[in-house]
C-alpha cells in the first residue's frame, strides 16, 4: 500500500479512534465466523495465514483498513476479541483511543496492547490493541 493511500484509508477510519470505525453489525452476524459481509478474511487480503497465532482467524472490513477492528475467532469460529491497528507514525499527544468499538452485544473482558513491527497489510511499526471478550485463561484457545 504507498504511503498517499495508506494516509486515505487512515483518514477514512477517521483518524483512528478519533470517531473509529464501529462494527456495525450488532450481534449474531458477527458472533460466529465467518462474519456477514462485508467482512472477509484477512488472509485473502494478504499475505498472512488464515489463522494468526495470537490473533486467531481473522476478518475485517476491506472499508476500515489498516485500523480495523479485525474480528479475531478461534478454532471453533467463537468471536474472542476485536484487534485494532494503530501504525505509531500516526499517534499524537492528545489522541483519544477511548471509542473504540466491538460488536453490540459483545462485552470486553479485558485489553492487550502489544508493539508489532510491521507484517503484511501494515508493513509500519504500530500498536495492537486487542479488545477480548473472553477471560485470560481463555486465550489460549487462539494460541494454536
């Protein structure tokens, strides 16, 4: 992605967190994968895997990228957590990153936020952060 477009899709998904881009879909549609449109999985986007150690299998609106949120299920297809990515370039002083959305519904157990380099799709370095709808103990079920 050149960096002009990256800046427009940045700016699409209103300056991320700034108004971010909620799931709009409230619910069953998202509850289980694979998502409802217009949703799709991210490994059919780009090079990465469909399962993502960590992350899980992995969906998103083409329309929210690079911040997402990317639904992130399990090996049984559960929703475990909304992920969005956030490239460090872009984060200021006064940003405000506390409208970041989940489906409706979906309650958030606790947040990781992890540093990641870059990878395909975000090529930048950039913050994770994931929003889990499942406890701790529980995240071991995208592990693998």
């Amino acid at each position: 992605m050149s960096s002009r477009s990256f800046l427009t899709a940045v700016a699409a998904a209103a300056a991320l967190g700034l108004g971010a881009p909620a799931v709009q879909a409230a619910d069953a549609s998202v509850v289980k994968a694979p998502p409802a449109a217009p949703y799709k999985a991210v490994s059919s986007l780009v090079k990465l895997p469909d399962f993502v150690p960590g992350m899980g299998r992995l969906f998103v609106d083409p329309a929210t990228l690079p911040a997402g949120p990317f639904l992130g299920y399990d090996h049984e297809g559960r929703l475990v957590n909304a992920t969005y990515m956030i490239p460090l370039s872009l984060m200021k002083p006064d940003m405000h990153l506390n409208d970041l959305k989940v489906p409706a519904g979906v309650k958030v157990d606790h947040v990781d936020i992890v540093y990641n380099a870059g990878h395909p799709g975000v090529e930048e370095p950039h913050i994770h952060i994931v929003l889990w709808n499942v406890p701790a103990a529980q995240e071991s079920s995208v592990t693998k």
